[in-house]
C-alpha cells in the first residue's frame, strides 16, 4: 500500500484524477442502490436519469429524486441485482479497497424481493465484479420508520449471519434518537459495527447525543460538531470517526462549496474523518474526484490527504 500520495507523483506538477483511482482507498458511507455507476443502471434500463438538484430542502429533495426517478427502475426485473452489481463496478473503478456498503432494511418488504435474495445478489457481484475489495455488508435502518418495523425488517437478514454493521439514516428529525437504543443494543449483541447518521444538518450536541445513546463506533457525517470545539475535542479523545461525504453535502446545500466546508474545521481539530461517496448514483462524484476536489480547492495538503486516506484502511 503507497503510504504516501508524493511517493507515486513523478513528472506532473499536479496530480490527476487517474492518480487517485490507483490509490487504494476506503469507501465507508455508501448507501449501495443508490451508490452504483449511473452508466451501468442506465445502459441496463434504456435511459438517462434526470441530474438531481436540491431546492434547498435536504433530505427531502433526494427522497423525491428516488421516488421520481429511481423507483421505477426497481419495478424493471432484475433491478435490484444489476444496482448491487453497479455499485461494485464503481467502487472498483473508483479505486476502493474497503467497501461498508448498506442495504435498506425494509427494501425486501417495500420491493417483495425475499432478503435471502438480496444476500445471495451481494455475494455474487462482490465475487463476481470486486473480490479483492475487503466489503462490510451493513443494513440501513430509515429513521422515520417506527421500531417496530425496522425490527420486523432486520428478522428477515438475521439467520444469514451475513451482515457485520448498521447505520440508522433518513430524515435526522423524524424522531428522537433514543427510540433506536434499543435496536442497537441488540446490534451490538450480536457483534454489529454501530454506525449512524448525526450532523449531516443537526448540530454539534445531536453528533456527540447520537455517539453516546447509542454506543456509536462511528459517525456517519457528522460535520455538525464542526460548530463546538468541546465536542470536537470529545470526538477526538474518544476516537469517534466521522466518515464524512463532501459531495454531499454541498449537493444537499449543507454547505456551499468544497473550500468552505467544515471538513477542514474536524480535522485540524483532531477529529479522525475519512471521505465517501454516499451516494455516487445521486451526486455523481467518487471518493476519488472528492480527493481531487479537496486538494484543487486548496482544503487540504497531498501529505493530509494521505492520513485522511489511510484513516479509512
């Protein structure tokens, strides 16, 4: 493994996007049907997805782009096989090396496609498309959804033994986040990684409650914290690492632009982060063009990109 992005550059001035695609990289915040290469899902079902555009509304803008553009595609048969093959094809386009990627919990109910199914179409395109990439299967829990019935959704995976991690996501004020204790303390049980999303527009104080309530061993996000430097300081002396999608975020309107977002604020902060692609269907960008990007708008060193990078390994 390079340890050193300046280790491989030799004759440009600047480095490339095929620069970042050789190096091996983590990827650890990717919603996977909606993380696939858009060129494969279109090639498969005969026409272009229409570009997203946030109004300003967050989360509520990419739920109407999945229900506008992405659920009819999960009608067409074979669907839901070619989107977990697509996202393997662009994790290992994109360079990636460790992959937690997630299903949606409820996907099997929603679409009545059986979970075995799903497991049995995410062994066959990791074996198939990526087999070098070291994947962590990970179940998405929707955070408006009542407990009920992400515990009723999770019943359908558990005798797989297939899953390693969770992550609860969706809309971060649909309801209090001690609601969920009780399903992570059952994750956890069964020796579950604990992954949440915090921060992605709630404050500082809602990151650090998420980590706490719910044993947290990382943070999906999590930019938030950027506002309080006791509770960046609180994640980095508890080493809670915030995998945080900068593509994303400006996307979604979270912050303007890649020179001005907090990313930055984290890490000189001491907070461990890594860069993601959370939903490279969506957003359009790698974890290797958000490297670039970060790199071109003078947010970070080729030197810091490499601890970024390997924080992920």
């Amino acid at each position: 493994m390079p340890g050193n992005i300046k280790n491989i550059v030799t004759a440009m001035d600047r480095p490339d996007i095929h620069l970042f695609r050789k190096l091996p990289k983590s990827d650890l915040h990717n919603h996977g049907m909606l993380g696939g290469k858009r060129s494969v899902i279109e090639k498969f079902q005969g026409k272009k997805f229409a570009p997203f555009k946030s109004e300003g509304q967050g989360i509520t803008d990419l739920n109407n782009w999945i229900v506008n553009e992405l659920r009819p595609f999960f009608q067409l048969p074979g669907s839901m096989e070619k989107a977990i093959e697509a996202a393997f094809i662009q994790a290992r386009f994109d360079g990636v090396t460790r992959l937690e990627m997630s299903v949606d919990v409820l996907f099997s109910s929603v679409f009545n496609v059986p979970a075995g199914r799903i497991v049995g179409a995410l062994k066959h395109a990791h074996e198939t498309f990526a087999p070098d990439i070291d994947f962590i299967p990970e179940l998405g829990f929707p955070r408006s959804k009542s407990l009920r019935t992400l515990l009723s959704g999770f019943d359908q995976f558990l005798d797989f033994n297939y899953f390693r991690s969770i992550d609860l996501y969706d809309d971060e004020f649909a309801q209090p986040v001690e609601n969920f204790r009780e399903l992570y303390r059952f994750a956890r049980k069964l020796g579950l990684k604990c992954k949440a999303h915090a921060g992605e527009f709630g404050t500082a104080e809602s990151v650090k409650k998420a980590v706490e309530v719910l044993e947290l061993d990382a943070v999906q996000h999590g930019i938030g914290a950027a506002e309080s430097p006791s509770v960046m300081k609180w994640l980095a002396d508890n080493k809670i690492m915030l995998n945080i999608c900068p593509e994303s975020n400006i996307k979604l309107k979270r912050t303007r632009s890649y020179k001005t977002h907090p990313i930055r604020i984290l890490y000189d902060h001491g907070v461990k982060v890594t860069v993601n692609t959370d939903d490279a269907l969506v957003f359009g960008a790698g974890v290797s063009e958000q490297f670039l990007k970060l790199f071109n708008a003078g947010v970070f060193t080729l030197d810091e990109l490499t601890v970024i990078r390997n924080n992920g390994l």
